[in-house]
C-alpha cells in the first residue's frame, strides 16, 4: 500500500531504449526524503549522476512532487526538478508552480526521473498510470506557448482551467542546449522551472514535452480533520497576503530600492529612484495590467497577466512581470521602460530561458562593453551601452534562439563567457549561478546563504532575507524576525532556514504561505493530518537538513567544496547605501567560519563531521579532487 | 512633535504623492500616526486596526531612518515616515 500522501510510485522512462516502469516509493522514502528535490536527492545520489555529462545520457531529470500534492491543502500544486546543472557542474534544481504537478501526482506517480536520451524529438504522455512516448518532431522548434498549445489540443484539452492537462515543455533555448535554458508550464501564463538549466538537460534528452492529467485520489490519512483546520484559515491567509496579492512580487520594488536591495548596473549602483514609479506593480496597474493569475490551488494570486497595446512592443499578451525579472532585466540593465522590460519577459518565456540568467548575463555584457572588453563587432552589431532597451530585448531573443556568434557565447552562462574576455571579476556568480534579485549588503544573510546554497547563488534556498524582514520563527528561537545587518546571527539563521526550507521545498509548499501568515507549525499540522505519520517539528526539519546535506555531498562529489564557497568581491568590498546612516558591507568571512563551525563542516576540505553523517544516516562524502565549475 | 509622512506607489492613491507634515503628540505610536491617517483616507482604516506587526508588513512597510517600523514602537520628533509597499522575493 503506498504511503499517504504518496502514490507511492516512481515512474521512470528511459528514452534511449523508450522502456519505462515504476519504482516503489515506500514509507521509509517518504519519511526520509520526503518528495521533491528531496526525493530527488536521494535518487540522484543513488545513480551515481555526480559522474554523469550533464548534457549526456547518463544524466538523470528528475521531477517530484510533494505529500500535498493533488489534496486540498493550499499552495501546493508545484514540483520541483533537479539533476546535474549544465551551467554549473553541480546540483541543480529549479520549482515551479502553474497547473501541472497535481496532474503528476493523480495520474498515479509522485516522480518522474528520464534518463537516455531518444533519437529524434519526443513528448511524454502521461495519464492515470499509462505512459506514452510521443514523436515531437513537429514541435521541434517551436516555442513554448505554441507548444503548450499544440500539445493540450492532442492529448485533450478540458472545459476550463483545472480541467486541462499539464504541460511543462521547453522551448528553442532548451533544444539548443543554452546553458540557462527553462522548463515552462502554462503556456503565455508562464510558470518556470528557471533555474540552473533544466531545460538544457531536458533538450539534450530531445525530450520537447511532459503533458500530465490524472484523476485518481491521493490517499489521505484524515481528510475530514484537514479540511476543518483548513476551513478557518484559508480567510486569515487571504488576509494577510492581501497587499502582496494586490500588486504582485514586483509591488515591492519602491521598498527594494530603499533598502539598496535589488540590482543595479550590474550590482554597481545604490539606487535607481526614478525607476521604480516606471517599473513596478504599481506601475503595471496602472498601464499594462489585465488581471491576477492564480497557480493550482493557490488563493493569493501574486502572478498578474499583462496586455501591452501601444508602442514598440505592442502585442505582448502573457503573462506579467515578477520581481527578479524585473530587476534583472530592468533595473540592472539601467531599463525602466515597463513595456520593454515586459518584451524580456516575453522572450524568456516563449524561448524557455531563465529571466535570472538571462538578464545577469546582459548586464555583465554591458559592463564589459562599458569597459571596453568587447565592442560592437564582438556583439554582432548590437549596442550595449547602459539603458539600451532596445539592444537588450533584441539580444534576449537571440540568447533563447541561440542565433549569432555573441549570442551563442552568451548562451555559456556569464561564468565562461567571463573567463574568456577576463571579466571573472565583476561576474556576479556563486559556482557559476547568477545572483537573484537580493543583494547580501542590504540583508547580510544572503551573503553566507549564496556562498553555501547547492546550486548556487540562491535566496530562496534559505529564506533567510524574509527572516530578517518581516517574518518571525518563534518555534524556531526567532520570536521577531532578525535585524538585516545582524552578522552575528545571520549564520544560525541561514542554517536554520535551510534546513527549513529543505523541508517546504521536499513538501512542495509555495513558500508564499509564510506572507500569508502560515508558520512551521501549521505546514506540520497539514502533514500529519495528510500523512497520518504524527512527526514531531524537529523530526520534519531533522530531514530537512538530512536533504540539505546530502545535496552538499552530491556537490563534493562533483568537486566542489568549501573553496567555491565565496562571494564576488563587489559585494565584499564595494560598500552600498541601503538607506541607513552608513554604507553597507557583509563581514562574510567571519559569518561563514561561524556557518561551517554551527554545520560541523571542516572549512578546508568540506568533511561533514562523522556524528552528523551518522545522526542523519548519509553516506560519508566522496571528497573528489576539485574541479573548476562551470567546466563540464 | 512633527513627523512627515511620505507616501510611495500604491499609497500615493489616497494620500496624494507631495509629503505630508503631521502635528502628533510627542511619542505617538506608528498605530497612532495611521488612525490620523485613516481620517484622510479610509484605505488606512484596517492598517491603524492591525492585529500585529506582520500582518501589517503583508500590506505596508513604514520605513524610518531605514528601518521598519513596528505598530506600537514610539516615534520621535522630526522623523520621516516612508509608506512604502510590501515585499516578497522569489519568482
């Protein structure tokens, strides 16, 4: 009997040969591992893919949902994807949202992990336990929205939304192996699994599509107790989450720019105050914006859908600007022109590229063509120059379509094309992954949280920022929420919101629920009453550290270890204003030995201490030799 | 005391976008300063009623001198209030 919470079953496909069958999840796995990226964890470790050519058939793309998945708790339809990163070498992964991970679950598979790769271009079929390997190569080519299109129309599109299929597909990037490529669910709607190029190991599999419905029922352990404790706080999430819903993640950017916070020409500047009444939520409500989009079973709706209807970049009809998109491609380019920062958008989406990536490695562009490290012959016409709009959309499209030479090289990521014109000093990278939008001088946790995330540079991997802002974790020994420039607790935070978010991320819950007033203790009160399995919150978030771990081991077994443990020098040596009496700069060196001292990690070469090892029951690391990333 | 208040997008809807100068008595609260507010416009009427800080912080941030501002936290004479919107990260 599976597990609840769980079908209790892997479904795994191999594309080189086209077989596929199931691998029983049991309660041990789920106890442990939980699902998600944390599933993912444990069955990448086992496959021995810290070996595998990420763009070779030996890597495995493993997508996973959670225990609440296709149940009634909120904010849950998501699933994760991890394998090893063409970007960067190492562990990879990326969440998404949308309507598609539900349709997984019920169509009887928690996970689904391709390995191989086919001889011509395929689609997965997946529907209430059968499987089909389907040609694609009609859709080869095309991009994501017409393709989301085109294969809901052959595998039978429903009334309404929530009737429909899932589709997560990629577009020309992912077929052409763009390093930042994206897995996209939802069409125009746009839902992205960005980060660390899925989409590229998805590409290299020529795997186009995986289109999902299912309409079995999750077995759940008390769905009566679930659905009462729900029923009373369902208007206190809506409630609480209000302001946020209102105008979307890009509704912030006025505050961001306050607290020195998001990214400006490339990470160079404090502020860019007249942008913000140009390039935010509030802006978009006023020009451009359509209405709210909701992913599967959310009820905060931050997304938005947007109609650009005059100007040069008339026509855009999808779905609207989140917060790091708008930074990247906005404010770090010097663009505050909302309709061409929306075309960006578009381009990413449509192409299947990470809005992240995308704009980091524009930004750095410009930078090296600011300093003359390469010229209008080097960018194939295009010009660079700081605020170009312009330029900037245009090269957007031809990173996601891989066409011309400038194009191309951009297409390695920022890190390579760094190192071949002598720019590695103003790559804003941790192992080769592109900051996101939050700069560790305004909240100085993000310092050690970036240097010691699995995939790199990453926010979202801790949650600390949001710790040290506006939410407190008094189950957790935070009774208020940390002082952002407090370097002496920002190690234990980071620590603790890793291990934390470990767990929502193997549960599969948008992380959103915390704006919406939801605390540890309620995410624990929903497992047990899906899960039956009573865990106390240590035990939850013992496991949440568990699968940090073993994604930390994955890395050393890559090669990478404390030494890639760094931050750019920008962000340690140039100070910034985030709008208090003194500039700003993150002691980073000081909080990370005070990290790896709390983590019982040896800080030369990476040796997790044997009694943590054995308290989790993880294999002691393999310390390869190490190995340069970003170089596979 | 005298505070001033400076209201960023989406606020500048209902209070207008110029700064506005507020004749407070000495250590009132920020709870206080918005049920002034709130006589101006009844958008701030639920935000001056907030059950506790972070639930306010899901619909506004006041920044003082840099820093957030709690409900019940004693402002000072000269200060400036900026209304700020919420923020999230993540995509």
């Amino acid at each position: 009997m599976a597990p609840r919470g769980y079908m209790g079953a892997i479904l795994e496909v191999d594309l080189t040969s086209g077989a596929h069958g199931v691998r029983e999840l049991t309660q041990e796995m789920a106890d442990r591992w939980l699902g998600g990226t944390g599933l993912g964890a444990q069955y990448l470790w086992q496959e021995k893919v810290y070996q595998a050519d990420p763009l070779g058939p030996d890597n495995v793309l493993f997508f996973a949902t959670g225990p609440f998945a296709g149940t009634v708790v909120p904010l849950s339809n998501r699933f994760g994807v991890c394998a090893r990163s063409p970007l960067t070498g190492v562990w990879g992964e990326a969440e998404c949202g949308g309507h598609w991970a539900n349709d997984l679950k019920k169509a009887g598979y928690d996970a689904l992990a391709v390995r191989g790769r086919a001889d011509h271009p395929v689609y997965l079929w997946i529907h209430d336990g059968e499987v089909a390997i389907r040609d694609a190569r009609h859709l080869w080519g095309q991009d994501t929205f017409a393709t989301h299109d085109t294969v809901l129309k052959e595998v039978g599109a429903g009334e309404r939304r929530g009737q429909e299929s899932g589709v997560a597909c990629i577009g020309p990037a992912g077929e052409r192996l763009v390093r930042f490529a994206a897995i996209m669910v939802d069409g125009k709607d746009g839902r992205a699994a960005g980060r660390a190029g899925m989409g590229a190991v998805m590409g290299s599999k020529n795997l186009k599509a995986v289109a999902v419905k299912g309409t079995r029922d999750v077995p759940i352990a008390d769905e009566p107790g679930l659905k009462r404790y729900l029923a009373d706080i369902r208007k206190d999430i809506v409630s609480t989450s209000k302001g946020f819903g209102a105008l979307g993640t890009a509704g912030g950017i006025p505050t961001h720019d306050k607290m020195g916070n998001w990214p400006i020409k490339n990470w160079q500047q404090d502020h860019f105050s007249e942008a913000p009444d140009r390039i935010s939520g509030a802006a978009m409500k006023e020009s451009i914006l359509t209405g709210r989009y909701y992913c599967g079973t959310c009820i905060i709706g931050c997304g938005r859908t947007v109609h650009v209807k005059e100007g040069p970049y008339a026509g855009v009809e999808q779905a609207g600007l989140e917060y790091e998109t708008t930074s990247l491609n906005g404010s770090n380019l010097l663009v505050d022109n909302l309709a061409a920062v929306q075309k960006m958008n578009e381009w990413c989406n449509r192409m299947g590229t990470d809005t992240i990536s995308s704009g980091a490695v524009i930004g750095f562009a410009m930078e090296a063509y600011d300093r003359g490290l390469i010229t209008r012959e080097d960018t194939d016409g295009l010009d660079l120059t700081w605020g170009n709009h312009e330029a900037a959309a245009e090269l957007t499209r031809r990173m996601g379509a891989r066409e011309g030479t400038f194009a191309r090289r951009l297409g390695e990521g920022t890190l390579r094309f760094a190192r071949e014109i002598g720019g590695e000093d103003f790559a804003i990278h941790v192992r080769g992954l592109d900051f996101p939008a939050h700069d560790p001088r305004a909240f100085f946790a993000n310092a050690v949280a970036y240097a010691t995330s699995h995939r790199g540079a990453d926010h979202l991997s801790s949650f600390a920022h949001v710790f040290q802002r506006v939410v407190s974790l008094p189950e957790l020994g935070y009774p208020e929420p940390v002082h952002r420039q407090d370097a002496a607790a920002s190690p234990r935070l980071v620590m603790i919101g890793q291990n934390l978010m470990s767990w929502y991320d193997s549960l599969k819950c948008c992380k959103f629920l915390f704006f919406g007033g939801i605390k540890p203790h309620h995410v624990l009160d929903w497992y047990n009453f899906v899960t039956g399995r009573n865990l106390s919150l240590d035990e939850l978030i013992e496991a949440g550290e568990r699968i940090f771990v073993q994604k930390r081991i994955f890395n050393l077994a890559c090669g990478s270890g404390p030494w890639d443990d760094t931050m750019p020098r920008r962000i340690v040596e140039q100070s910034r204003d985030i709008g208090t009496d003194e500039r700003s700069l993150p002691p980073f060196r000081e909080m990370l030995a005070e990290y790896y001292r709390l983590r019982k990690w040896d800080p030369e070469t990476g040796a997790v201490a044997p009694e943590v090892l054995e308290r989790l029951g993880l294999p002691t690391p393999v310390l390869s030799e190490r190995r340069p990333v970003a170089a596979v | 005391m005298r505070l001033r208040v400076v209201p960023y997008p989406p606020y500048r809807d209902a209070l207008g976008k110029d700064p506005i100068d507020l004749d407070v008595p000495d250590g009132s609260t920020l709870r206080e300063v918005l049920t002034v507010l709130a006589r101006r416009s009844a958008e701030f009427q639920p935000l001056a009623s907030a059950r506790g800080d972070e639930w306010l912080w899901g619909q506004l941030l006041v920044h003082a001198r840099g820093e957030i501002v709690r409900l019940d936290q004693a402002l000072h004479d000269g200060d400036c209030l900026e209304l700020l919107p919420p923020i999230a990260g993540g995509r």
